[in-house]
C-alpha cells in the first residue's frame, strides 16, 4: 500500500495514471564534459526511463517483418517497438467522477489540477458558460 501519495502523473502512452509517493524519484540528472555549458546537463524522466526499458526488454517485436521486395515477397527482420512512455506532471490531484449507475463503466472523465490550483487538463466535461462544469 502506498502510504504517502504526494505526486499525481500521467505516464503518457494511451492516458495511464498513476500516483507515487513524494519520495520517489522523479527525475535523475546527468552531468557530461560538454564544452557547450548548455549541454553540460542531461535530464531525464526516472519513471519514464523504467518504464520505457522495461517495455523494451519485455514487450520488443524480435520479428517484425518489413517488405523490401513486392515481386519476390521478401522480408527484412527486425526488431521493432512502438510503445515509449513520457511522463506528464506532476500534478496537485486528479478527479475522477464516480459512474452513475453502478456496474456502469466510465469512459473518459477526468479534471486535473496544477499546484496552483489552475486546471492543466479536463476530459469528458460539459463547461457551462460561466465556467462551470
């Protein structure tokens, strides 16, 4: 069970969500010997970086074909992978509304709130003019 969830993000491939708890490490910075002082830094997403070699490791086409002659149908083989997470946030809370009826699936609904309180993201709303939802 996660005791302390402090970060809402959104791992970006098809709108998967997740929360973590504050002390997980949110992104790792890299230090090169660029000469260039704007590329002395690299940073990058840690969860994203996981995820993205785990997805590799685990879920690569080894035998993708590609075409490479119509008339003779030969193939090249190759590995291919399609599917990269990026992640977005964090975020100060996420709403999800509850189904109306019970047994009934929700299909798309969510209000996201940045840390100062402004909506970053709102799905499957009605915004009535007065801003209301």
């Amino acid at each position: 069970a996660v005791v302390s969830t402090q970060s809402t993000g959104e791992l970006d491939t098809d709108g998967i969500w997740c929360c973590l708890p504050g002390s997980f490490p949110e992104n790792y910075e890299i230090k090169t010997t660029h000469p260039d002082p704007r590329k002395q830094k690299l940073t990058i997403s840690y969860p994203g970086a996981m995820l993205n070699v785990m997805v590799f490791k685990h879920f690569t086409n080894d035998q993708y074909h590609d075409l490479e002659d119509p008339k003779t149908l030969s193939y090249s083989i190759k590995s291919e992978n399609s599917i990269f997470f990026e992640v977005d946030g964090p975020y100060l809370a996420m709403i999800l509304p509850a189904a109306k009826e019970e047994g009934k699936k929700l299909k798309k609904r969510y209000a996201v709130f940045n840390f100062d309180g402004s909506l970053a993201e709102l799905k499957g709303f009605e915004l009535k003019r007065r801003g209301e939802l």
